[in-house]
C-alpha cells in the first residue's frame, strides 16, 4: 500500500502548494483583490470535477492495460509544459473582464498538471481497491487530505518566507517529475500485477445488499448538495471575514484548513463523525453565524468573531463531508461518488466566484449557504432509516426542525434588508462591494463616506459650504497634507495618485495644476463623480487612467510627477506589488528630480514600514515616516504614511522638518521583490 499511499500524498500536496504560488504570483496583476484567490479557487474546483470526469472515464471504460498506457501518455505531455510560470503576456491591460482572464491564464499556466494531480485520489483508489480486494481504498481520500492540509499550512511557513516565486515553481515542477514517475508505475503495476486477496468488501460498506446497487439518482442529488454546501460557506466566510470582518492577509488559509480537516476526519477509518452530535451542534452554529453576518452585530470584536465562525464552519463541514462518508459507496461506484463530490465542489465555487459578484449587489453567499445546511439539516434528520418517509416527516422532531429552519431563513432574510437599506448606493463587482453611506443629510454635520467591505475609501461634507474641506486621512498635518503644502504658489504641479477613491486627493487641486488618477475598479469613477464632488469640482485638470496602476505605469513614457501617491487599498492595505523595488523603480521613472513619492501605510494589521525601510535602503532614497493623530470630532482619522525622495534635504523643508522620523527597519524583514515577498513576518 505505500506506494499507493506515496503517489496520493504527493498528488494532494502538489496540488495545494500551488493554489497559493500561482495566486500570488497573479494577485498584483490583478490589483491585489481578494477576488483573485475566489477565482483561483474557482478554477481549481473546475479542475477537479475535469480530474474526475476523466478518472471516472478510464475507471468505467477501458481495460486496466488501456488506463495505463493513456494516462502515461497525458503525464508525459503534462511534463512538456512545465515549468508552472505564469507568461508575463497574460498581463491584463485593464480593459479585459478579470475573471475570465485569470480562468485562462490559469488555463495555460497550469492546466494539464493540475488535471493530473487532481485524477490520482480517484484513480489510485480505484486501482488500489482493484488490485488489493478487500482493502479499504477510503483511508486514501483521508491520506490525501492530510497531504493538501500540510502543503496549505506549510506554504506560508517553510516556503514563502526562504524561496521566491521562481523558485518556487521549479521546485514545483521537480515534485510533478517525481509524482508522474511514481503515477504511471502505480498505473503499470495495477494493470500487470494479478489481484491479491479475497473478493469479501469491507464490513462497513458492503454487508448489506443494498451497498451493491449503484447509486440512484436522488442519492447522486444528494451527494452534490453535501458537496456543494461547505464549498459555498468556505468561500463565504473567506469573503466575509477579509472584506467585512478582519482584512488580514491570507485570512483564507484558516477556511480552507477547516474544509480539508473536515474531509480528514470524516473520511478516516475511525470515523470521527457522529451524526446526532453534530447535528445538534449545527443548530447553535448555524445560528451564529446567521447573526454575526447580520450588518448591526459588530460589538463581539476581530478576533472572536473570527473564532466563531471557524467553529461554525467546521461545525457545517463536519456534518456535510460525514454524511458523505456515511452514505460512500461500495469500491465500485467509487469514481462515480467523487465526481459527485467534485461537481458540488464546483458548483459552490461557480455560486460564489462567478454568481455572486456578477448578480449579487452585496455578499449574499453566505446567507445562502446558512440557508442551505439549514435545509440539509432537516433533510439528514428525517432521512432515518426503520420508518417510512411520511412518518419521519410528520414526526415532532422533524417539524420542530422544519420550523427552526424556517426562522432561521426568515432571519436571513432579514439580515439581507438590513444590510442594505440604509446606504444610498450598494453596488459589487469583481472587485468587491462598494457603499455609499449618507448620515444627517442637508444638516452641517452632515456627510456621505464611500466603503469597501469595512474599510473607508473616503467621506465628504455634503453642506455646499463645506464639501471642498478635506476629511479623514488627507488632512492638514497628514504625510500627504504636509506634502501638498510644499508645493509653490503660481507654479502648476503634476500629482500622480495610484487609488481614487472618493476622489478627495482632487480636492488639492489648484488652477493649471493635472492631476492623474489610476483606478482598477470600473465601479469606482462612477461614484466618485456621481456621489461625491471632489472630482467635479477640482480645480485642476483631472485624468482618470484604467487598469492597475502600477502596470499602467509600466506602460507609459515618463509622466515627471512633483508628486506621486500610493492610495490603492486592497482591503485594509495597500497591495504588495505596490512596494516592491520593481515598483519603486517605475514610480522614480515618473517623478521629477525634487519630487516625492508619498505612500499610504495606515491599517490595522501590518506594519509596512520595515519593508519601506529595507527599500529605500536598497535603492539609497530618502525616507520619512509622518504620523497623525485623529482630532477630537473624528473626521480626521490617524494616519502613516512613508515619504520617499531622491534626496534627503527634500525633508528638511517647512513642511517637513522637524516632524516624522526615517522608518524603521527589522532584521527579519528584506527588501520585497517580485519575486519575493512575505507578508506573515510584518503582522501586527
């Protein structure tokens, strides 16, 4: 069997070190957006269900000899494309639909060895259970899980932090050489080698005769359901927890861990799964999560609420992926279940990475998917062996299920009004959910303030004699306040600004002076223009360039900016690409030889300034750190931000001197690249 053992491994562990290489590798081509890894995880569950189809196809329809030798032949071709390095021509122009192409980069860059690694769960076993009769090929699907939970949870740990991303990938493609020589040996030995042991299954499967008749159609239903359903909230939560709740790098590695552990445990021999525990548990779970998705439920805090959803969710999972273990088929049909498995994993994946953010104007996948095991729930509980139908279903515990179920549906429901009828505009795309929030309308207090998830990209006064006043992180004594105030009278000034937002930065703007805005997200010039007036009323000629900002950077002569900003936030930070020495090299491209790059370092959870420190060290810049406080009436907020100039005596003038200090540098923390970055060694 360790041969067996060692090819699944394997296989799960390629596939799962590669999920977070190639999202990384693509996040900064795509802004940085949290959706690129709902898209990856898109793609990876597609793959998987195309992994299956094909295992199910060699399984079902040609002979153990044929199996081997069209497989071998697919490994060999998979060997041709390697390595695993995203083509720099797949770079998007900023006028492509981003999902469809990060689907085909994908597509190109890792498509037929990820098909590969994703056939062998299903392949081996079916070998496995062909060639040792009697075995238990299941205990792989567990084994399999392990190696995909070690590989998620080792990336940011053993490899991230030592290896860059071509590094990376060459290791990678070393480990398929090696996966796809130990495949096709399993393949060859499983198609020569006579069967060992005895045509008797295992007791827990097929004992009863009715384990040896294939799979109706309601049960195949069913299957996908249990699938599709913790597919949804993985993917939910993620969404949920880094737009809504915490904006913590690669907060997606505790959902997903959660997913696989499910699978590891229910799958096992011992089955740790015990059905009316954890249904019991679900309720309260279910119920948890319901509430804290609610839009007024904030007061628990980050890291609680955090911890209660990882709970739920492996609460949830626990019950779909044991029920899938307690309803697995004989051997036989074993290709035919995981496909099952695979179709609901991609339908979740489709819901959430394609639906949703095309035809849905909030995150309302996580509602859904709460409604969903609620509904799975009762159909588990009434689903008992011993008792016709009609009586399990007019029995008390049933309807006293069926109207939890209900209130917790009308509760989401709910949830689902609250979370959008007291903002002026809810609008999502690709790129998240935007909201514009107004509050004491007409009145002198009065405000409006454009939101990214939790984040604030701005806000504006709305009385006409105060909507030119500059709010929250653009005030007089912040990094950027200071800067635009060195500029001279009477002299026009080119600004570069990598973010719009709502617009406020062109609020600096005097007559003559230009202004250019670079913006990914085709949702935000609209409400920048239509909901706010800083743009409208700007002084200063104003330009609105789409597409990353930094690639659109890269593809223009020189602009000779007096002064350069760094505002783009993906969630609560700016993205990685935006600070690397590739970056600052372009951004020094654009600016003049007094200018300055001012970049925007405020958030919660990482502390950028070693990582501007070992840059500009690199580079030999100049560097400043200007801290503000918020004032006492909070439309102020506190601010950091991080000057960099060609010289140091830039600093040494009015608006500068005497405030700020150099940042600050860590001996753990070097100068990012590209091709390197680490993110796990800068949070807070």
């Amino acid at each position: 069997m360790s041969l067996y053992a060692l090819t699944i491994f394997l296989s799960a562990f390629l596939l799962f070190q590669v999920q977070p290489l190639i999202a990384k590798t693509i996040l900064a081509w795509f802004g940085g957006s949290a959706a690129v890894w709902t898209t990856c995880m898109l793609f990876f569950q597609t793959e998987l269900l195309l992994g299956y189809l094909y295992a199910h196809y060699l399984v079902s329809s040609l002979n153990p000899r044929r199996q081997a030798t069209l497989h071998s032949i697919m490994l060999g071709g998979a060997l041709l494309l390697l390595p695993v390095v995203p083509n720099q021509a797949w770079k998007p122009a900023g006028t492509e639909n981003p999902t469809v192409q990060i689907l085909l980069l994908l597509i190109a860059t890792v498509g037929l060895p990820y098909v590969l690694c994703s056939t062998t769960g299903p392949l081996v076993q079916a070998w496995y259970a062909r060639r040792e009769q009697g075995g238990t090929p299941y205990r792989l699907f567990a084994l399999s899980n392990l190696g995909s939970m070690l590989a998620l949870l080792t990336y940011p740990v053993l490899v991230e932090p030592y290896l860059t991303a071509r590094q990376q990938a060459w290791i990678w493609s070393a480990g398929f050489v090696l996966f796809a020589v130990l495949c096709a040996a399993v393949a060859w030995r499983s198609a020569i080698a006579p069967p060992r042991g005895h045509a008797t299954s295992d007791v827990a499967w097929v004992s009863m005769a009715a384990d040896l008749a294939p799979p109706t159609l309601t049960t195949r239903l069913f299957w996908i359901l249990l699938a599709a359903c913790p597919s949804i909230l993985m993917l939910a939560v993620t969404n949920h927890l880094t737009q809504d709740v915490a904006s913590i790098p690669f907060l997606w590695i505790l959902p997903l861990t959660i997913y696989l552990l499910s699978f590891i445990l229910t799958f096992d021999a011992r089955g740790w799964y015990r059905r009316n525990f954890f249904l019991l548990l679900l309720a309260p779970a279910l119920a948890g999560m319901a509430y804290l998705q609610w839009s007024e439920s904030f007061e628990l805090g980050v890291i609680r609420t955090i911890a209660i959803f990882a709970a739920a969710l492996f609460v949830a999972c626990m019950v779909c992926h044991g029920e899938l273990a307690a309803r697995k088929p004989a051997p036989k049909y074993l290709t035919s279940f995981y496909l099952m498995l695979s179709i609901g994993g991609a339908l979740g994946g489709l819901f959430v990475g394609v639906v949703a953010p095309y035809f849905f104007i909030s995150y309302f996948e996580l509602p859904a998917g709460i409604g969903l095991a609620g509904l799975l729930a009762w159909l588990i509980a009434v689903d008992e062996p011993g008792t016709s139908r009609k009586e399990q279903i007019l029995s008390v515990s049933s309807i006293s299920l069926l109207v939890g179920v209900i209130g917790l549906s009308v509760f989401l429901v709910r949830s689902v009004s609250d979370s959008i009828k007291d903002y002026r505009v809810v609008q999502r795309n690709f790129y998240g959910t935007l909201r514009v929030r107004e509050s004491d309308p007409g009145q002198w207090e009065g405000y409006r303030a454009l939101l990214h998830g939790s984040i604030n990209h701005g806000e504006q006064w709305t009385h006409p004699e105060r909507r030119r006043s500059l709010l929250t992180y653009y005030c007089a004594d912040s990094g950027i306040g200071r800067t635009m105030r060195r500029r001279k009278e009477g002299i026009p000034a080119k600004v570069g600004v990598l973010g719009l937002g709502a617009g406020t930065m062109a609020a600096f703007g005097r007559a003559g002076d230009d202004f250019r805005f670079y913006e990914i997200n085709p949702l935000v010039p609209k409400l920048a223009s239509t909901e706010f007036t800083f743009v409208p009323d700007s002084k200063a000629k104003v330009e609105i360039a789409m597409g990353d900002g930094r690639l659109s950077l890269e593809r223009e002569p020189s602009q000779q900016f007096d002064v350069l900003m760094m505002d783009a936030f993906s969630g609560d930070s700016i993205p990685v690409h935006l600070v690397t020495l590739e970056a600052f090299n372009q951004y020094f491209r654009h600016l003049k030889p007094d200018g300055i790059i001012v970049v925007h370092i405020s958030n919660k959870y990482l502390d950028l300034e070693p990582v501007l420190a070992a840059a500009t060290k690199r580079l030999g810049k100049a560097a400043l750190v200007v801290e503000s406080e918020e004032d006492e009436s909070g439309s102020c907020f506190g601010t950091t931000y991080v000057l960099v100039a060609n010289r140091s005596e830039i600093f040494e003038e009015p608006p500068f001197k005497g405030t700020g200090h150099p940042p600050k540098s860590k001996a753990t923390v070097a100068a990012w690249t590209d091709d390197y970055s680490n993110m796990f060694r800068i949070l807070r």
